[in-house]
C-alpha cells in the first residue's frame, strides 16, 4: 500500500508516494540530500534544478568511491551497516527515488 510523504529540500515542500514502511529511509534519504544540496550552495552559485543535479552527482560519485575502495557504506545514523550492499538492489531503490522526486517536481513546475 503506497502512501505520501511531505518532505522539504532548500526551504521547499515535496509530497512524495511511499511505502508507509519506507518513512524514515526515505526522510533520511531526503534529509542528507538537503544537507549536500546547502553545501552546493555555499560553495557554487547554483539554484533550483542544477543545485540538485550538482548534489545528487555528488552522492553518486561518492557511491561509486566507496563500492570501488570495498568501503561499506554507512546509514543515517552513522551505524555501519550489517550486511554487504547489494548494487542492484540499491540500483533498483536509486531509481525508484528518482522517479518519486521527478513526480514531485513535475507537480511543483505546475504551481509556479
């Protein structure tokens, strides 16, 4: 059963379609997001959609770095995880986010 959850990145609110089960993974997701897309900020002059692109290929790139180097990536909370990650299961999660987030974009676009 899908369900919505209000989010906001740089000040600006998203509803997004979630597994109410998948709550706080997605809140967390959001929340470092955030962060990354504050730091973009301070350091470039980006705004609005590149500002995220900007972050987003950050986390990636860090991703990449981690998986290349074995180093085993970290939750929210800064406990390692317990088991090894699957890359296409994240893959899969990656994707799923990133339709999320286009849908909610889409549906902001319309408001403006």
């Amino acid at each position: 059963m899908s369900s919505t959850l209000d989010i906001k990145l740089q000040g600006r609110e998203y509803r997004v379609a979630c597994a109410p089960e998948e709550f706080d993974t997605l809140s967390a997701a959001a929340a470092l997001l955030d962060a990354r897309m504050g730091e973009a900020a301070r350091t470039t002059r980006s705004t609005g959609e590149r500002l995220a692109v900007m972050a987003a290929l950050n986390l990636a790139y860090e991703l990449n770095a981690m998986r290349k180097s074995g180093v085993t990536p970290v939750v929210h909370d800064s406990a390692p995880v317990e088991k090894a990650v699957d890359a296409d299961d994240l893959q899969r999660r990656i994707k799923i986010v990133e339709a999320r987030l286009d849908e909610a974009l889409a549906r902001q676009d319309e408001l403006f």
